[in-house]
C-alpha cells in the first residue's frame, strides 16, 4: 500500500513533473524499524536539480543510473543543509527510510558520526548488502523490492534497545506538536533534561533536539507556502516560534536559498505550469 504524501521536496509541483516518486509501507514487524520504502525514477531530457529538505532520518539507498550502471549501494547519514542532486538523463533509486533512532542498532559508534555524509552500505549490511542490491536490481517491481527489503531485514535480528524508542518518540512529539519550538519544552513534555536529550539525539539521532525542532517547523512553512498559504510572515513566524519575522526570512533564505515569497511565486508559478500543459 502507499504511505502517506511526502514532506520535505521544495518546490513539489515542479519535481512531479520530471521525476516519479513511490513509496510502500514495510512487513509490520519492521514498522517500528521503517517509515518507509520509497522509489524514485527519472527520465529526464535535460537536467534537473532536486532538492528537499532532509527529515532526521538515516537512509539505505540502491542506485542505478548512468553514473553507477551496475548499482551503488550506500548508506546516507542525516543531511544538515538543503539537499541538491543533479538528475541526468534515466535513472532510479529505491531506499528504506529508518525511522529515527533506527539506525543505532546497526553500528557500535554515535549515530552522529555520519551525519551529512554517505557510507558503503556493505559497511552496516555486509553481505547482505551485496545480496540486496542485486535482488533489488533484478525487478522493477515496488512491491517486490519492497518483500526483498523486508527479507533482508529480518535477517539482521537486531537486538532490542529501549533508547531506539525514546529518540523515535521524542522526535515523533516535535513533528505532532508545532507548539514545540524550544529543546527547553520538549524536555520539559518528556520529563527528562537538555543535557540528557543532547546525549541521546548524537547517539541515536544524529542530530541535536534543537535541529529537528527548526527542520519541523520549516517543514511546515515550506508545505503552507507551496500550497498558497501564510502569506502574513509575521504571522507565520510567530507560529514557527520565531521572535520576529526578520530571523525567520534570514534562517528560511540561508536553508532555502530564496525568501518566503520568492519561494511561494517559485511554488504558484510550477503549479500554474503543471496545469497550462
């Protein structure tokens, strides 16, 4: 089955136009392991740059392109800035979203100690690894790749750690509850401190609580700004948590690249082109 719409593509209307993008829900066994399978295909004329807004969430991707004609199978650590990639000509990539906290089982080191950077995915699967890219290759199928995902997975008989759960709950509560907007309250709804949530987020996370509560909440102002809302910024930064709406637009245009409403014009203008042709 598909799993709910997808957050974090800036400028959606204009990717739907040159990439496909699936996504299946895994074995429930591995519900509380995998947001997501997704899929991604391209056939493209000219380039395009995609870019999204990454969640705090640790990546296994298998790629087949014109760059990697045999498949490349790697292992991508949650990404800081904006995320750009160039898509030439034909190409796909199938990937498991972990949920957050998800990875830390399958290494002995901080989960922190990839972040913004890509790993051999032979590195955490070994020879699994090998085995998943060559199956996941063999068809085209989603749903095949997808019982081939969860194959792999319950091979791995991960042992049981109660903090996985924590670091997915505490993030959970961020991205439920956008009255969050300080690491000061998020500790105080989990009855814990900063310093004990800071600990938890680098080994499990990758990230710091203060940086999933500002990638929610731009989540949620890049959403209302593609769909035509929230043109009063004020307003709109208010909601975010912001003091004022000057460090809003000066944080939205450092990650974005564009203001709130060169952004919004950019959003409007893709969706006025997706119904002209």
């Amino acid at each position: 089955m598909d799993a709910s719409r997808p957050r974090g593509i800036l400028r959606p209307g204009a990717g739907a136009a040159r990439f496909r993008h699936e996504r299946r829900a895994p074995a429930p066994e591995h519900a509380a392991l995998v947001e997501h399978y997704w899929s991604v295909r391209w056939d493209l004329d000219e380039p395009y740059v995609s870019e999204v807004l990454a969640h705090p969430s640790v990546h296994f991707s298998i790629e087949r392109s014109s760059a990697h004609e045999h498949g490349d199978a790697r292992v991508q650590g949650v990404v800081i800035g904006r995320f750009s990639r160039t898509l030439e000509g034909r190409g796909e990539v199938f990937g498991i979203k972990l949920r957050p906290g998800a990875f830390a089982p399958f290494v002995a080191y901080p989960v922190s100690r990839i972040t913004g950077r890509t790993i051999p995915l032979r590195d955490v699967l070994g020879d699994d690894a090998d085995a998943l890219r060559t199956q996941v290759l063999a068809t085209d199928d989603l749903d095949a790749r997808a019982a081939i995902a969860d194959d792999v997975l319950r091979r791995r008989r991960l042992e049981a750690d109660p903090q996985v759960d924590a670091a997915g709950h505490a993030v959970e509560l961020v991205q439920r509850e956008r009255e969050i907007t300080r690491v000061e309250q998020m500790a105080a709804r989990l009855a814990t401190t900063p310093r004990t949530l800071q600990r938890l987020f680098d080994r499990y996370v990758g990230v710091s609580p203060k940086w999933v509560i500002q990638r929610y909440r731009l989540h949620e102002a890049t959403d209302r700004l593609a769909a035509g809302e929230a043109q009063d910024w004020a307003r709109l930064a208010f909601d975010l948590g912001y003091f004022d709406q000057s460090h809003f637009i000066r944080d939205f245009k450092a990650l974005i690249g564009t203001t709130p409403a060169e952004y919004a014009a950019r959003c409007a203008a893709d969706l006025a082109a997706r119904r002209g042709g």
